[in-house]
C-alpha cells in the first residue's frame, strides 16, 4: 500500500469522525431517542463493548429513564450525586489496564488517534461517555416533560452537564490500572498551557487515579500542530509541573514522548500539504512495519461502522 492510497482512505475516515453536530441553546432535541439508540448501538455493534471492562449490557430503556430522572424537573445546577443510579447500573465491571487515555485540549486529535488505533479507549469510548458525547441537556420545573429546550443555564458549576462529567470522568480515573496514557497539547493558543491544573485531568482525573493507587505509569504524549513551533516540549513549561503533579498524587513513574509517529500520520492525512507533510505525501512507500499495522486497523474498524 502507497502513501496515497493510505492517506486517501484514512482521510475519508477522518472526515466521518470529524464531523461537528449543530449546537442548541437548550437541550438537544430528540435526546431521549438519541441516547436510547446509542445505548443499543453500544451494546450490539460497537468494539468497545468487546473488551470486558467496558462492557455493557443495561437495558436501554432504563439507562434513559434513569438519565432523564436525574435532571428532568429539576434547576440547571444540581450536584453531580443524582447521577449515582445512572452509573451504578452502567460502571465498569473490571479494571481497563494499559488501555486508558486520557486527554487536555486535544480533543479532535485524541480521537482521531482512537478511531484508528482502537487498542486505547478514551472516555467518551466508554459507555457513560458514548451515549452523550456532543449532546446538551437540561432540566427545568415548569417545563413540558421537564426538559428545557429552549435555553440551558451554564452559568453555574453544577450545570446538567458539567455535573455528569464530572462524574464519568472520576469514573473513569477511577477504573485506570497500570500505564495510563494522556495526550497534551504543545501548541495551544496563547494565555493557554499544555497542562493545566484545573482542567478535568488537572483537578479530577489525574488526583482520583492517584488516590486509587492502581495506575503505576503514566504516559505523556505531547502533540503539535503541523508547521507550528511548539511552545512546549517535554520537560518544559506546564508539562514540568504536570510530572510534579503526578509524583504528589503518587504515580512515581511518568515518561514523556513529544510528537509520535502515529500522530504525525494522522495530521498529514489531514493537512496533506503541510511543509513538514511534503516528503510523506512523495514518498513510495513507508518502510515502518507499524504504519502497516495502523493502516490495517484503520480499515477494519471502517468497516465495523457499516454493521
């Protein structure tokens, strides 16, 4: 296989996962069929429900009856507790070992990297991640059916939403055992930093792995825009406070890796002509028997997402 044909069939599969939903001011419309229709889509075809720690096999009318209880008729803010039903019906059963990848203003990237190499799960891979990735919910005491869907105040710390990620995300740390991997970004805009203490993996996800004691490394892995100085490499800036900040919460043992080769693959599948793409897109052939292996993964899990 050629630079061409691979860059051209990953493209195309870059392009589905890419794609942005619209955005509503209140509650996204139809959720109650979305979700239920995700929660089967999980349970029936997805890879992620073949591993044995994401498993899931909840009844799909109860997982909305349970989610829709805990904010319908109720203010925006609200604590995160009244999810507790919710993820007690749909938490992890086992421990995901050496496969947790966490991640901080790298979203587009990180998932791109897992649509392709589906050894890693993410927690929007997870159930309680899957079935409302991209959805917007909240609740409201005087409104039909106590969803709001004209207008959903964020304004509070406790909104809906925030809530129930805080929540999954704890979770999430929660079940990290071994090597537990997060991707950073080294070329964030300015005022902002590729590690960041308050973020979800600053303030929830990385003390909660610490307070479990089961992840013994952690990984992290620097990515850059194409063609863009970093402003951050590994053992610079913010990334030195984020390895302190591992070794208080106890992880001892944390490696940095700036830029992998994987990653660069997917950018330039992306932005092709990019300088630093340029002598890819020329080339004859990869000699890296590790991008065959990414481009065969790349190409089944394509084909997954028709059954």
């Amino acid at each position: 296989m050629n630079v061409f044909v691979f860059f051209s069939v990953l493209k195309f599969i870059l392009h589905i996962y890419a794609y942005v939903p619209w955005e509503f001011n209140g509650t996204t419309p139809n959720i109650n069929e979305i979700i239920i229709g995700r929660c089967l889509q999980f349970k029936l075809v997805s890879y992620q429900n073949r591993n044995p720690a994401l498993y899931v096999d909840a009844d799909c009318k109860k997982v909305w009856d349970l989610f829709n209880s805990s904010f319908s008729f109720k203010d925006s803010c609200q604590n995160e507790s009244n999810y507790e039903s919710l993820f007690n019906l749909v938490g992890f059963k086992k421990l995901l070992t050496d496969q947790a990848l966490f991640w901080s203003g790298t979203r587009q990237v990180v998932h791109d990297y897992t649509a392709v190499q589906n050894y890693f799960f993410t927690l929007e891979d997870t159930f309680a991640g899957y079935i409302v990735n991209n959805l917007q919910w909240c609740g409201c005491k005087s409104c039909q059916g106590g969803i709001n869907f004209n207008s959903c105040n964020k304004s509070c710390t406790n909104y809906a939403f925030y809530s129930y990620w805080l929540k999954a995300s704890k979770t999430f740390a929660e079940n990290a055992n071994g090597t537990a991997y997060v991707m950073v970004n080294g070329t964030t805009d300015s005022g902002l930093t590729a590690y960041y203490s308050k973020s979800y993996f600053g303030m929830v996800e990385l003390p909660t792995m610490g307070q479990m004691k089961q992840v013994t490394q952690l990984v992290v892995i620097v990515v850059n825009n194409l063609d863009t100085k970093p402003k951050e490499k590994c053992g610079q800036g913010s990334l030195i406070n984020l390895v302190q900040d591992a070794y208080k919460v106890g992880i001892n043992k944390v490696k940095c890796i700036d830029q992998p080769v994987e990653v660069m693959f997917l950018l330039c599948s992306k932005y092709p002509k990019a300088k630093r793409c340029l002598s890819m897109s020329n080339a004859n052939k990869i000699k890296s028997n590790r991008f065959f292996v990414l481009a065969f993964w790349s190409m089944v899990h394509f084909s997954w997402s028709f059954f």
